[in-house]
C-alpha cells in the first residue's frame, strides 16, 4: 500500500516539473537549454530549475518544482520520469560527493560556485 502511494507521489512530482518545463520550453535559433537540479541542505529538498541561455542576453531561471522527499532513491524515481519524456542535459548542484544507489558520484566538483569566483 505504501509503495503504491510512494509511486503516485514519484509520478505527480513529475508531471508537475514536466507540465511547468511545456510552458516555458520555447525553442529558438542560438537559445541552449537545460535542467538545474539543486540540492537545498538546508531546506532538505531537491530543486529544479529551467535555465535559458543566449549569447546576447542575461541567463534566465525559472522555477520549476521543489520536491521534500529528501531521499536520493526518490529523487532517482523522478528523474528517471522526467528523462523519458525530455532530452535536455541536467546540471547537479550541491550533490558533491553523494552517490546514487548505483554507487556512481552524482557530482564531482561544484562547478558553478568555480566558474563564479572568476
């Protein structure tokens, strides 16, 4: 009964993040697009971000969907919904040093924070 509820849950977080990504996904010339999954320690959640590039224009990041199931095997769950159903690339923050179950490091370094400090 319990994993029954648990996948219900695993599939509403992740028709939430997909329907959100629908609307804002417009794909145009010299546009690159991607998925932010953040590690929030603090809050012990996971969030996903929409981030927007153009050469000629300031970053843009839109809010997707936080998930307080703070377990890496849940978040394992979404992500795998997710992928099935997008082909954008995903970018990890905050996950350095974790593993999935699989034992593979979700994270090696913090590139963002690198790439910031200039």
């Amino acid at each position: 009964m319990e994993e029954t509820i648990l996948t219900k849950k695993v599939e509403e977080d992740s028709e939430i993040i997909l329907t959100r990504l629908k609307v804002l996904f417009k794909p145009k010339s010299q546009h690159r697009y991607h998925i932010d999954v953040v590690n929030n320690i603090y809050g012990k959640s996971y969030n996903f971000f929409f981030d927007v590039y153009h050469d000629k224009k300031r970053e843009r990041s839109y809010p997707l969907h936080s998930i307080f199931n703070y377990k890496i095997e849940y978040l394992e769950q979404v992500l795998k919904l997710v992928k099935q159903e997008t082909n954008l690339s995903m970018a990890f923050r905050g996950f350095e040093g974790q593993k999935w179950t699989s034992g593979k490091l979700i994270q090696r370094k913090d590139t963002h924070d690198s790439q910031s400090k200039g």
